[in-house]
C-alpha cells in the first residue's frame, strides 16, 4: 500500500492530467488563431525587410507605435471577457449576450482617441529620433493603421465574448481567413505589380493589407453571430443594437482599464525598447525587430494556455465551483511553464538557424545574434507572468498587477535598460552596452513581475470565497 505522500502525489499527477484535458481543446484553436494574428507581423518583417532596410526600420517603429496605442485599448475591451465567462458558468446567458452589446459601444468609444494618436504620431518620432525620411515612413504605415483600428477592436469584442463561452474556434477560422486576405495583399501592395497597374508603396502598403484583413474579419463575424444557430439562446438579435448602459459599460470599464493598462504597460515596454534602440541606428533596431518578432511567436504558446485557463476558472467561478477554479489556476500555470521552458531551449539550441529564416544580411544577423543570450530566462518569466495575471482576471482581481507591471517593466525593464544601453563606455561592461543592455534588463524585470504576481496570486487564492463576494458587490 503507497505511503500517504505517495498517494497524494499521484492523484495531484492525475488530476493534472484530468485538467490537461479540459485545457488543451480550448488551448490549441486559440493558439492557431493568435498565430495567424502574429503571422501578420511576420509577412510584415519579411516582406518590407527583403523590400528595403530603411523600411524595415520604419516598420519597426510604427509598429511598436500602433501596438502601444492598439494593445491598451484592446486589453480594456478584453474587461468583457471575465464577466460572460462568469455569467455563462452561472447560466445567464441572456445577460451575457447584453454584454457584447455594451462591448461593442466600448470600443467604439476608445477607437475615437486611438486613431488620433495614428494620424498624429509625433510623440513617437520624437522618443525614437527619427531622420525625415524614415518619419516619412513611418506616417505612412500608421495612416493606413488608423483605417484597421475599429474593425480590429470590434472584432476583439467578439473574440473575447467567443473565448469566454468556449468557442475559440470560431475565431480562429475568421483569423486564418483574414491572414489568407492578408498574405497577398500585403506582397502585392509593399513591392507593388507593374502588370496590374499597381505601383510600390513600401511599408505604407503593408498597413493597408492589414486594414483589409482585419474589416473581412469583422464583416465575418456580423455573419457568423446572425447565422450561426448557437449564439440564438444569447438573445443578440431582435432589438437591434442594444442602448448603452451606464452601469454595464462601468463595471466592463472597472475592470478591463487596469487590464488594458496592465497590457499596455506591458507591451510598452518592450514598444519603447525599439523606440530607444532606434537612436542606435537602422541595422540595430533592425536586428531588435527580428529577435522581438520571433519572442513574440513563442509567446503565443503560454498565451493561449494563458487564454484556456482563464476561460475555465472564470466560468467554474460562475458555477460556484471554487475549488476547481483554485485547482484549473495552478495546473494551467505547471502546465504553461512545462512546455515554454522546452521551447525557449529549442528555438536556442536552433538560434542561428532560425535567425536565418529572416534575412540573409550579415550586418542584421550580426545585430540580433547577441540578444538571443538571454532567451530562456526571459521566456519563462514571461510565460509565468502571463499565466498567473489571466488566472487573476477570472478573479476579477486586476489593478494590483497593473502596479506590478509598472515597477517591474517600466522601472526595471526600461529605466535599467536605458542605463546599460546608453552608459558611457568604461562604465558598464561592453556586452551590455547598447541592444543587449535592453535585453538583460526586461528579463529582470519579468523575472521581479512574475515573483510578486506569484505572491499576490497565493494572497488572493487564501481565502476566494471572500474575492468572489468582494468582486460580486461592485
């Protein structure tokens, strides 16, 4: 007969299994759809790389510049999500199809401020030094940007309402079609087609391709919501768009703000790293995109086991059934980092490969060799923090992370950063200067992030009943 410890620890390893099970089928079809959604990034390095290094270098700028103005006002809009998860485990499904209604005057109202930061990005030009010439550029890119903005936050409404009643497939068709729309377009717009009479526009061709993309997405979601016979018991239809409500659109803002300033905080940091390595010049900032590009694929693996927990604790929550939520938490989060602790060390043991994969330029891969060095560690700490911050949000527990974020990747992971980067020489060891002084300090900080969000997820999880009757109040 096994010894009480034994037993023990061989139902924690079948119950993890068990919750393994429950996770994956909602993990795998968000993680083909936020792959899809990354691959737009991809073809866009690729494409406008191989078009032109000066491009590459405004794309790289533009980019960190829409995803700091995109990835907030997404993560506030995201604050949808936690709440029809909770309402779909508790059954009021009628409340919850409000609640995509209300969703949808929520983005509407943050595109508004949104697009005017595209159309007038100098604040960004001015962090990132840009030469007349590659501001041109990067004002072209974000114009066309400004077209994608709405669809793309109208479809994150959807995709988060999807997520949380566990239909993440049906997203993950309408991002694959928009990446089939998305691949040629872009290839025909940046190089442009003689033959048809289209002339190259460069990286400003590579925004349109994705404002293409993201308004088929949308146009497909309208139809799947009216024809698909599952959302009729959400009562979407009938009275039109629903009338704002007040109290509805503040309890979404209450808790998706402190999410989508988390997020921004988040992706900041790493959006103002390019910015900052820009002033280096066009081949470091080049070879920084290509590294931030292929971090930002792996991520999507703990992302999507970061998306399938939340999902299931969310609605376990809604059903009363605290226990299991506890338990989905903590087996999401061993699971999470599992499998990016074995991809880190693949994609490292492959680096210059991989690298290889993105461009042939000596000088580029030269650039971006360097700032591999520290590609484990920093991955999962990344995975970590990701996993334990949307177990929080099922809890509704989310302006203590923003916190978190603030001191730990702004604080460390830039303010460090700016320090190793731009020391004088003789004062910080060689290897750190520059884009590696970068990368060293935003694995400290994810490593710091992802302690304290440990601590408090350990704090909150001591006594949930009184978390969920707190939250239920407001």
């Amino acid at each position: 007969m096994p010894s009480a410890p034994v037993a023990e620890s061989r139902r924690a390893g079948h119950g993890l299994v068990r919750d393994a099970r429950r996770l994956l089928p909602l993990a795998w079809p968000l993680l083909v759809g936020q792959l899809a959604v990354l691959a737009f990034a991809t073809i866009d390095t690729v494409v406008v790389g191989r078009h032109a290094p000066q491009d590459l270098a405004a794309y790289a700028v533009g980019a960190a510049a829409y995803i700091t103005i995109f990835i907030g006002l997404m993560g506030t809009v995201l604050g949808l999500s936690p709440l029809v998860g909770q309402l779909y485990g508790a059954g009021r499904l009628g409340t919850a199809g409000d609640q995509l209604h209300q969703g949808v005057w929520l983005a509407l109202l943050l595109a508004l401020p949104g697009c005017g930061l595209l159309l007038f990005p100098q604040p960004f030009l001015w962090i990132a030094r840009a030469s007349p010439e590659l501001a041109g550029g990067v004002r072209g890119y974000l114009l066309a940007l400004a077209l994608a903005l709405p669809p793309a936050l109208l479809f994150t409404v959807f995709r988060a309402f999807n997520n949380a009643v566990s239909r993440p497939k049906a997203v993950m068709a309408l991002q694959l079609g928009g990446l089939v729309v998305k691949a040629p377009l872009t290839v025909l717009l940046v190089g442009g087609a003689p033959a048809l009479g289209l002339p190259s526009l460069g990286v400003t061709g590579a925004g349109l391709g994705t404002a293409a993309a993201m308004s088929v997405q949308l146009l497909g979601a309208l139809w799947l919501l009216r024809r698909d016979r599952f959302y009729e018991r959400f009562e979407l239809w009938g009275r039109g768009l629903h009338r704002p409500d007040g109290r509805v659109l503040w309890a979404q803002a209450r808790l998706g703000l402190p999410i989508g300033s988390a997020i921004l905080i988040e992706v900041s940091g790493f959006a103002f790293m390019a910015l900052f390595i820009a002033r280096l010049g066009p081949t470091a900032v080049a070879g920084h995109q290509l590294v931030m590009n292929l971090v930002s694929l792996m991520f999507m693996l703990p992302l999507s086991l970061a998306n399938a927990t939340t999902t299931l604790v969310a609605q376990r929550i809604g059903a009363g059934d605290l226990q299991d939520a506890r338990r989905l938490g903590w087996h999401g989060l061993q699971l999470g980092c599992g499998v990016s602790a074995a991809l880190a060390l693949g994609v490292w043991l492959a680096r210059e490969p991989v690298l290889g994969l993105y461009t042939g330029d000596a000088a580029v891969l030269a650039a971006a060799l360097p700032l591999l060095a520290w590609l484990v560690p920093f991955h999962i700490a990344d995975a970590v923090q990701t996993l334990v911050a949307f177990t929080l949000r099922a809890w509704r527990v989310a302006a203590w992370p923003m916190f978190i974020y603030a001191g730990a990747l702004w604080g460390v992971g830039l303010g460090l950063g700016q320090h190793l980067a731009f020391s004088a020489p003789g004062s910080t060891p060689e290897a750190l200067r520059g884009a590696p002084g970068f990368w060293v300090a935003a694995t400290a900080g994810l490593v710091l992030a992802s302690l304290a969000l440990l601590g408090l997820k350990a704090w909150v999880l001591r006594h949930p009943e009184r978390v969920v009757q707190a939250r239920s109040r407001r």
